[in-house]
C-alpha cells in the first residue's frame, strides 16, 4: 500500500469538488482512504482496463495529494475474471474485512450491477466508470454509485443517430450474448426502429468467441448498410479481423464498433480498423490537457508508451472527483460523499463540460470518430479523426426516462 502526496494534475472537475470544503470534523474510516480497482486483469479486457486501470488511480491519487489536509489513500486492486460471484466475494471482503472505501472501474455489466447490488446502502461508493449497463442510472439506481464514462443508452442511441444522419438505415447486430450487448442492441433497435430504420437481423455469441465466421457472413448476405459490433475488447478485436479477411466493408457495408477503444484500434492495427465508425468519450489526442494527461500516463511503470483508454481516463477522472469530495466533507462514508459529488457542474479536463446528475449518471460530451487510414497517422497513437461531437445534453438518456427512485 502506498501513501501518496500533492500533484500538479488535479485541476478541473476534482478540484472544484475539493473547493467545498467544510468544517465538519473528519471522518476517514482508519485514518486512510482505500479505493479499489476491480477489473478484468487477465482476460479481453486486460487492455483497454486490466493494470492500465490501477495505474490511473494511482495518478489520481498522488495529484489529490491529501486534499490539502494530509489525507493518506490507499490503491487496491483485484480481477474478477468476468464472473458476477467472483466480484461480487471480492467487494464484500473488501466491505467487511479489508476496509476499502470506493470501488472503481468494474468493466462487465453483469459483474457491475452484481457490485451495485453489494454496495447498496453499505459505507462504500460505487465508482462505475467502466460498467455499461445503463440500467445503473434507471431500474438499478442506488445511492451509492456514480457512473462515468460511456453506457448502453448514450452508446446504442447517440450511436444510432449519428449514423442514420450519415444514411445508415439498415442495421444487422453482431452481439455479446450477456448484459452489455443486449443493452446496447436494445437502445439502439429503438432507437432505429422509431426513426424509420429497419434491424434485418441479430447474431448472438459468447463472451471471448475466437471464431466469428458464422455471424459475419450472416451479416453479410442480410446486405445490410451497417453492421453494429455490439461487444467489446478481445470480441470486436476479433469480429473486426475477420470482418476484414472477407471484405465486408470493401463490399459497401459499414462496420460499426459501439464500445472500441484506442487500445483495440492499436492491437488490430489500422490496416484492418481504417474506416471504422466508433462513439468515444475521451481521445487521448483531442486537446492539451487530454495529451498531457496520455504522456503521463503512458510513461507509468509497465505502460511503455501506451496511451489511456476512455475507461482508464474514467478511472482517473472518477477516483479523483471521489478523492475531493472525500476532503470537502471530512468522511469516506457514501451517505456524505456521493451527494457532495452530485453538487458540481464545470469543466473536467479529460471529459469536458460536466455536470453530475441526482440519478449518478456523469454527464458530458460524446464523439464519433472514424478510425484513420494507416497513410493518415502521423505518429503513434494517431488513430481517430472527428466525425462529430455529442453535446452532453444529446449524448446520454434524460433524467426523467430512466424511472431511477433516485429522481424525485
């Protein structure tokens, strides 16, 4: 474990929560703020999360710096191996046993609504930085959790609409057969279906399917204009692969990757990505502060030079917002913490113009981009070019559609 001091990042959105400071006397539960990252460490989503993920804490962390008032945090960190029972054992050891404060990132819907379940009114915060279901911010809502980031409404909808401006009116699904997948293939079906669009079909496959012939050429011969990726990490890594070796997209059909991150887009290289139309929260190229942030990031122990997923940039983003709030209010307790975290409204220097809304969901801007042709990248990591940007208001579902208890 390790105590970590003041930094010279943390500006933005979590300094501005730190800017509330009271005097209430405080209330750090041992004397130290324990955040865990719980994440895939080893599996198909060890890239875009997996050791990245606890590195970003830990640069949140050490810019928090105490909060001005010597508060010691500790980073830790454990993988629940995609498996809804493994992360939901590892947050109750953590709550009863191991004293950690907040749990972050949690990619994996079903291992994150698991997680939020546990954590339901308990001491501990749910930082859902990475958890997609967007059934956190409706039917699940808890009091406990914050969802940064991206999520099934903001990536199947805003998806959706971007891609019908563009003409994309016949759609056919290639999908992740568990939560994730379904949720996105649901909003954006509606979202389709009621702007005059038409769905000509769905595959459904297993978590890490290496083999995507069969749902590729059905894809193909519904000659449907887009064919929507609904699945991430290793998956679409490998659907866009093999998308490739038939030719799908020089046959006229776009291929659309609803979760794909810079990190896939660098282990597929661009010579199969080129073309590829993505939704992203955060690109480490976008502007100063977002380039400062990757360099950073990408010089931390075992990166060697890689950049920041939008889900590590959550990561680091979230912890640090939690951190603030932690020093404004003088407690680690979620009945304190997370409502203080509700009250801002600003700029975040990753994430842009952010407010975070009474139903936990953060919201900011989304972009679509287009993965480059490998003659267009001048430098590593230059891998998007802008589409289009999301307002925040646009990107994600509105307050009162998604009956959260929380929303009076």
């Amino acid at each position: 474990m390790t105590s970590f001091g003041v930094g010279r990042f943390g500006i933005g959105l979590a300094l501005a929560l730190a800017c509330a400071a009271g005097s209430a006397r405080a209330e750090i539960s041992d004397n130290v703020v324990r955040v865990g990252v719980l994440n895939d460490i080893s599996g198909i989503f060890q890239d875009t999360n997996g050791m990245g993920s606890v590195e970003a804490a830990r640069m949140a962390a050490e810019d928090f710096n105490g909060g001005g008032k010597g508060i010691k945090v500790e980073i830790v960190y454990a993988d629940h191996q995609n498996k809804a029972d493994v992360g939901s054992a590892i947050a109750r050891k953590w709550l009863d046993v191991e004293g950690v404060d907040a749990i972050v990132d949690v990619p994996n819907s079903a291992v994150g609504l698991a997680i939020n379940t546990v954590l339901r009114d308990s001491r501990m915060t749910f930082l859902a930085s990475s958890t997609a279901s967007s059934d956190l911010t409706g039917k699940a809502c808890s009091p406990n959790t914050i969802q940064w980031v991206n999520d099934a409404w903001a990536t199947g909808n805003t998806t959706a609409a971007a891609m019908m401006q563009r003409g994309g009116k016949d759609w056919y699904f290639v999908t992740v057969d568990y939560a994730l997948g379904k949720g996105i293939e649901a909003e954006a079906t509606n979202y389709i279906e009621k702007h005059g669009g038409k769905v000509l079909g769905s595959s459904k496959h297993p978590l890490g399917t290496s083999d995507f012939a069969s749902f590729l050429l059905q894809a193909q011969n519904s000659k449907a204009k887009v064919i929507g990726l609904a699945n991430a990490g290793g998956d679409t890594i490998n659907a866009v692969k093999q998308a490739a070796e038939f030719g799908i997209q020089e046959g006229g059909q776009t291929m659309v990757a609803f979760l794909l991150f810079v990190n896939d887009v660098h282990g597929m290289g661009l010579k199969v990505a080129q073309g590829l139309q993505l939704l992203e929260a955060f690109y480490w190229d976008m502007n100063d502060d977002t380039r400062a942030f990757a360099k950073r990031f990408a010089a931390r122990p075992g990166m060697n030079g890689k950049m920041p997923s939008g889900n590590q940039a959550g990561v680091y983003a979230s912890t640090l917002a939690y951190l603030n709030a932690v020093a404004a209010t003088g407690s680690d307790d979620a009945k304190v913490v997370v409502p203080q975290m509700k009250t801002f409204k600003g700029k975040d220097k990753l994430f842009g113009d952010t407010t975070i809304r009474q139903d936990g969901r953060v919201i900011h801007p989304m972009y679509l981009f287009e993965v480059k042709k490998p003659e267009e990248s001048k430098y590593p990591y230059d891998y998007y070019k802008l589409i289009a940007t999301i307002p925040a208001e646009q990107a994600f579902r509105p307050l009162a559609d998604g009956g959260c208890s929380l929303v009076k």
